[in-house]
C-alpha cells in the first residue's frame, strides 16, 4: 500500500500539520522535530504527492524553463542544472521549447502559466531578451530568473558569465601562438552572446594591433551546418585564415569536418576553436580547444535564485576558463 503523510506523522511522533511544514521546508520547526520526520520520511521512503502539497496551499510546486536554443548539449545541460536544484527543493521542472520570433510567444507562455500554474520561471537565452516574454511575464506578476540576458539588467535577477571576456581570452590565446588572420563564425543573430563574442573577438585584435577585416567574419546559427558553410567561405578566400574560432561548439565542429573534408591537417594546417565546452569538444577529433561556460552550473544557480525567499534582485557572475586541447597549435611557419 502507498506510505502516505499519516504513516510519516505516526512514526515521527507528531502531528500531520508539522510533517507538512518541515516537506514544505517551512520555518519554525525545531531541529530535532526537523530530524525525527526526515528520518520517517527515510525509513519509510516516503514521496509526497504533487497533488497533496498543491492542495494544501497555494504552490503548485512546479517551475517552467523557457528556452529557444538550437545547441542540443547546451539546453540539456540547463535542463539538468535546473533539474538538480528541483530535485533537491522537491519541485517539478517543466521544460517548454519556444520560438522566439513566433508572434504568439506571448499567447503560448500565458497558456503555458494558466495549464500549470507554476510558481516561477527560468528563461534561457535568447528567451531571455525577447521582449514579448518579458512583457508577458511582468504582466502577469510571476516571479522569473534570466540565464546570460544582454539587455535591461535591472529588471530581473540573473546568472551570467562575461562573454566578452571570454572571447577575447580565447582570441588572445590564438594571437599568442603567432596567429594573425584568425577567421571567425559570428553566433545566431536572436541572441545577445552573439555580438558579445563578435565584440570580444575584435576587442583582442585591435589590443594586438591587428586590423579587423570583415571578411574574415562569417554568420553562423549555432548549429554545425553554418559551421560548414562558414568554414568553406572563408577557407575559400585568396589570403585564407590560419585559424578559426567558432563562437560554438557546434559550429566549431561544423569547421573542423569541413577542414577534414578538404584535406587540412587540424591543427598544423588550420588551428580551430570553439566556445561552451559541451561533451562535443571532447568528441571530435583532435579534441577541441573551447572556451569553458559552466553551463550547467548557470542553470542551477539561476533556479536557486527563483527559490531565495529574499525578493532582492541579485545578478550573479560565473568564470568561464579557456580549454586547451589539440584543435590548436602554434602557426607553422613556412
């Protein structure tokens, strides 16, 4: 028969109300009194019901995260990012994929909040930045945490890594191995880490004396076929690029099939980098030199932040570090 919170209050000796406060993690229980049901709770397995709890008050404790992403590796890992922190707060993660351009995104989250009454939000980019979301979710008052946002700061608590920063790091990583005429794959235009990497990108040519040439920075949409297609354009060019730096994994790996396609040898013909560190980095070959993004670890701090009782807008900064691996090599001099 199912353990039921009657089970968990008989063996803990106190009343169903003090379960029910110490599930709900309430305040003004005693330590002791928090001890003796966790341990019911252990020994006898016990799983509250969804439904119970929901009843019970006026949490329906379940979250939604918002996204638009076209990277597989980086939605699933801020899908268990914020899947690890539900699981430790007890809540339900819902996860619903949007388009960003749609002209009913903010039908489709409205319905979203009324079909689940959720109690908060997790928006990823570039959902983060839509101002049809934004709008919608203010409306209607609920609570929401933003994953990397580019604009309106203010508005919102949030978790963000410095992506300036980080491409500049990676680009002065290639300068620094005598490379001069550095090709590089701009991210899908809806979202803001785009033009920060682009940014961060020229921000290290220009301290190294290097003079941006835009030819040699091609449009991608964070997915591997415009990695391809970027690559092929400008391994196509009269002056070709001695490496590229891809603001994706995923595009990256897009150059590097195309480099291996046409017969350059990675990384003595053609030294190539990418930006996230997903598990793809390390399964193409040579392993891929990327800029680490604690992805996961964002997510989770971005859900930990909708949980803080504290209403304080907080925006929180996490390092990213550049991944040295075989994609990229010293300029080989002829």
């Amino acid at each position: 028969m199912r353990v039921t919170i009657k089970d968990v209050s008989r063996i803990a000796g106190v009343s169903i109300k003090t379960v029910s406060r110490v599930l709900n993690k309430e305040k003004y229980v005693s330590d002791e009194t928090r001890r003796k049901v966790e341990e019911a709770v252990a020994a006898l397995n016990f799983s509250p019901s969804l439904a119970a709890r929901t009843l019970a008050g006026s949490r329906s404790f379940q979250i939604a995260l918002i996204y638009d992403n076209h990277s597989p590796y980086y939605i699933h890992a801020v899908q268990e990012g914020v899947w690890n922190r539900c699981r430790e707060e007890g809540v339900r993660m819902l996860a619903q994929p949007v388009d960003v351009d749609s002209p009913t995104l903010a039908l489709e989250i409205g319905g979203l909040i009324d079909e689940t009454h959720v109690d908060g939000v997790i928006l990823s980019s570039p959902v983060t930045d839509a101002p049809a979301a934004l709008a919608e979710l203010e409306r209607r008052g609920i609570r929401f945490v933003r994953i990397s946002p580019g604009t309106n700061h203010a508005l919102t608590s949030s978790v963000f890594m410095d992506d300036v920063q980080a491409a500049d790091d990676m680009t002065t990583h290639l300068i620094n191995q005598g490379h001069r005429r550095i090709g590089f794959v701009i991210g899908h235009p809806n979202h803001m880490a785009s033009d920060q990497r682009h940014f961060g990108y020229r921000r290290a040519l220009d301290r190294a004396g290097i003079a941006y040439e835009p030819e040699l920075a091609r449009p991608g949409t964070f997915d591997f076929g415009s990695g391809m297609a970027a690559a092929e354009a400008l391994l196509k060019l009269t002056n070709k690029p001695t490496a590229i730096f891809a603001s994706n994994d995923d595009m990256a790996a897009g150059v590097l099939s195309y480099a291996h396609r046409v017969g350059l040898d990675v990384p003595q013909d053609l030294s190539v980098a990418g930006f996230d560190d997903t598990p793809l980095a390390q399964l193409v070959w040579p392993p891929l030199t990327t800029v680490r993004q604690p992805v996961l670890e964002l997510a989770y701090a971005a859900t930990n932040q909708l949980f803080c009782p504290d209403p304080a807008i907080v925006h929180q900064r996490l390092q990213h570090e550049v991944m040295v691996r075989g994609s990229t090599a010293p300029l080989r001099k002829s």
